[in-house]
C-alpha cells in the first residue's frame, strides 16, 4: 500500500499533454524531491525526473515535472504512441526509518 | 556507463530464501552510489526493497525488513539480496538498480522472474 497515490490510468490523443498527479504528505513529497520513472512494457524502469523537474541527459524535454507542498505532477507533451506505458512517481519518506517509496502507479494510454 | 545483471534461481520454494545476485560491470562498486533492489508482483506497481552502500550502510523497506537482507561484496563487485520466509506474495520481477543521492535510480538491470511455489 503506497503512500504515494496517482490516478490509475491516463489517456490522451497523439500530440496532446497529459498531467499524471502525485500526491503524497509532508513526511514524503513535502519533505524531499519527487522522482519520475517511466516503465515500458517489457522493459526495465527509466529515470525521467529527478529532484521535482530536472532531466537526465537523453529525456526528452517533452517530459517535465512539477511541485507545490505535498503534491507532484508529470506532464507529458506532444503525446506520442511509444509513451504508452506505466508511470511512477517516487520519493523518500521520513517516517519511521527512511525509505524510497514508489507511487502506485499511473498507466498512461495513447488512444 | 554503469551495466547491472541480476542472477539467482527462478523458482523458490515457499518457506524458502530468495538469493539474488546482481553483477556490476562498466564501474566500480566502491563509488558514491548506492545499490538497490525493487521488485514489481505479477498486475502491481514497483516496490522499493532496500538499498546498500559500499561502506555496508543499509537502508531497507520496513514492510520487508525483517526478512531482507542486503550484501555487497566488493572483491566480486557484485551486490546480493537475500529475502527469507518467502511465500508466493513474494513472486515478482526483481531489478537491481544504482542510486545516486538526490538523483533516483539512474541504471537499472534487466530484471529477473522469481516465482515462490512447491
């Protein structure tokens, strides 16, 4: 049971932007930086956002991220149909021992 | 550039202990990285198990963290993850993954299949 809660699914057209939503608590995503990962059907996760909104080299700036106090976004521009997959955020959560908690995931949909 | 490859039996007994292995190439174990385990069960999401650093400082999931126990071995460079009691809860996809502070998980390996079952 994640502590972190996005919207199970996403769906846009090709060319459109989609937003995925984080939302943790002050222990977690308003204490620390929100990570995005993006996983591939049948492929290892990928690192896309790292400290709210940077972008590793290689990630395409069609992907950014954002945050204000206990919530994280990740939008998805200029949707295109190798983006359909599954989506994570992640962060670190204080309480009790420290430890990286994934969100429960956002299963975006290219229709 | 960091390549990961995870390694172990794909099939546990339950009650049994997972070992799973995960081979660093391409760089060094003893760098400001740390190593990580996560785990995704058949239809769920990603669960992080613990990480380790090559000083053998370990952070781990409190949800696991009687029954996880993470190694580095530095003369192998190679890092190890060990879940005890297992049951077929624990069947899942295991990757191995490195850590950079404030960074997230930046490589990943390949990810390997353990099914708990008699």
């Amino acid at each position: 049971q994640s502590v972190l809660t996005q919207p199970p699914s996403a769906s846009g057209t090709p060319g459109q932007r989609v937003t995925i939503s984080c939302s943790g608590s002050s222990s977690n995503v308003g204490s620390g930086y929100v990570y995005w990962y993006q996983h591939l059907p049948g492929t290892a996760p990928k690192l896309l956002i790292y400290r709210n909104n940077l972008r590793p080299s290689g990630v395409p700036d069609r992907f950014s991220g954002s945050k204000s106090g206990t919530s994280a976004s990740l939008a998805i521009s200029g949707l295109r149909s190798e983006d359909e997959g599954d989506y994570y955020c992640a962060a670190w959560e204080d309480s009790l021992s420290a430890h990286y908690v994934f969100g429960t995931g956002t299963k975006v949909t290219v229709v | 550039q960091v390549q990961l490859q995870e390694s172990g039996p794909g099939l546990v007994k339950p009650s049994g202990t997972l070992s799973l292995t995960c081979a660093v190439s391409g760089g060094s174990i003893i760098s400001n990285n740390w190593w990580s385990w996560v785990r995704q069960p058949p239809g769920k999401g990603l669960e992080w198990i613990g990480e380790i650093y090559h000083t053998r400082s370990a952070n781990y999931n409190p949800s696991l963290k009687s029954r996880v126990t993470i190694l580095v071995d530095k003369s192998k460079n190679q890092f190890s993850l060990i879940l005890t009691s297992v049951t077929a809860a624990d069947t899942a996809i295991y990757y191995c993954g490195t850590a950079e502070t404030e960074v997230g998980l930046t490589v990943w390996g390949q990810g390997t299949t353990v099914t708990v079952s008699s």
